[in-house]
C-alpha cells in the first residue's frame, strides 16, 4: 500500500470517528447538528497547543475529547429550549463562532496561517492507520452497544416525542445533554487524531463544508444506522478523489446529494437496501 492509499485509508477512519459522533446527537436522539466541525476543530486545536507543550499524545487526545465534550454540553445546555431549524441555526452559529474565534487569535492559534510544527505522535503511517482504524473499530463497537442499550431506548423516545417521551418518565434534558457530550467528546477525538495526522492545522479545514461533508455521509449512509454512517462516509470520502470535478465542487456535490437523500431515500442507503431486500424477501426471491 503506497503513502496516497495509506494516506486516504486514514482519513477515512477519521472521518469514520466523526461521522459516528453527529449520529449519536442527530441519528441516536433527533437533536439536528450543522455546527459538527466546531468540535472537530476544537478537538484539533486542543492537541496542536498541548503537542507544542510537550504534553504526551495519550493525555492531548484525552484533553481533546474533554474539551469538546464540555463545550458540547454548553452548546446542548444553550440548546434546550430550541428544537428542529431553530436547533440547526443555533448549532450552525456555533461553528461560525468557533471560526471567527480561531481567525482572531494570531498569537495563540496561528490565526488565518493556521498551525504548524506540531510534534508527532511517534508512529510511521501504517502504524498510525492501525492505531486510527482500532479507535475507528472501538467507536463502532461503542455506538452498537449505545444504541442497544436503555440509553439508546431513551434517545430513540427523545427523537420521536419528546412530550411523550417525558411520559414514560425520561428525563429528556438530560438525555439531550449526553448525546451531545459523547457526540461531540468523539468529534474532538477524531479532530485530536487528524492533527497528529496532518501536523498542520487552519481554520478552513472547519468549516461550514465540513459539517455539511459530516451531515451527508450520515444521511446518505441512513440516520441513526450504524453500518449505514459507516458505507456512507467511506462513499463520500472516495468519490471526491475520484472526480476532479466533486472535488472542486464539494458543496455543491454535498448539497445536491442531500436533496436526493431526503426526496428519493430518507432512510438513507442502509433504509433502501433494507427496503430492497424486504421486498425480495415477500416475493421468496431470498429466503
């Protein structure tokens, strides 16, 4: 495998990490998130300032997850009293913010130049892809166990009713507030590995597109299915270092995706196929 192939491989499972992390806040307990790449970015901040300190990469990526769980908690505490489009533009005015903050702070962040010179994590690239894909592979196995859990069973009530779900005696602001924590805790751990990845970091690698990049692939994969979020990112991972056109045009591309989702499949790819096979099982195509 040639460095391009380890290179892509990489950031797949990172992108894995993340995509994991939007689906337990919009896929586990309905809570819509356009703000997702703030997190990311934290993530990857936190582990560029504590690297340069000399902090040791196990105890960055720890700090990397606190940070952005905290934060995310505060976002999911601003959040309470909002729900569905009000939601999303809130959450989108969190990642403006988070720009607006690291673009003004030259001396600290490195500002529009961005961050350079950060310590690496020690390990050659296959090492660094084992290390990515065993986080991405705990990731998964952790969101399986969530969601066939009793936690998961509450988020699920949250997403569906809220009012009823009060009902049945769950307490909805506090289940708001985990899926956001461990939501976002997953995305800074995924903007901590890219950091060590990259070992340069700037604000554009945050951006709007980005948590658009993240929404898609958990929507095009199926919201709230876990293969599907999986099959999803790698797809849209893949496709715009297949085309010199989609990689030009990534919004566009994302944006148009999204429209199709939603109209022709809004259980994503996982929904259809599911949908396909149901079918073919009624007819005893399969048995």
């Amino acid at each position: 495998m040639g460095i391009y192939e380890l290179s892509l491989a990489t950031i797949i499972c990172i992108n894995i990490i993340l995509a994991l992390g939007l689906n337990l806040i919009t896929g586990y307990c309905g809570q819509i998130s356009l703000g997702h790449a703030a997190f990311f970015g934290t993530g990857a901040y936190v582990v560029a300032l504590m690297a340069k300190a000399g902090l040791p990469s196990p105890v960055n990526l720890a700090g990397a997850m606190l940070v952005a769980g905290t934060i995310g908690i505060i976002v999911g505490v601003a959040s309470l009293r909002v729900r569905h489009d009000f939601l999303a533009i809130t959450t989108m005015g969190v990642g403006f913010l988070f720009l607006g903050i690291v673009r003004q702070q030259d001396s600290v962040l490195g500002g529009e130049m961005g961050l350079s010179g950060i310590t690496s994590i020690g390990l050659g690239r296959p090492a660094f892809l084992l290390m990515v894909l065993i986080v991405a592979a705990l990731c998964t196995a952790f969101s399986v166990y969530i969601k066939k859990s009793w936690m998961g069973f509450a988020f699920d009530a949250v997403a569906t009713d809220e009012d009823t779900a009060r009902l049945l005696t769950v307490d909805v602001p506090a289940y708001k507030l985990t899926a956001f924590a461990l939501g976002t805790a997953m995305a800074g751990l995924a903007g901590g590995l890219y950091c060590y990845f990259t070992r340069f970091i700037m604000p554009d690698d945050f951006g709007f597109i980005t948590s658009i990049s993240v929404l898609s692939m958990v929507a095009v994969g199926g919201i709230g299915s876990v293969s599907g979020v999986i099959i999803g990112t790698m797809l849209l991972t893949l496709l715009p270092e297949m085309s010199e056109f989609l990689s030009d045009y990534k919004l566009l591309f994302y944006g148009a995706l999204l429209f199709a989702v939603m109209r022709f499949a809004p259980d994503g790819l996982a929904g259809a196929v599911g949908s396909i096979f149901d079918k073919l099982k009624g007819k005893g195509v399969v048995a």
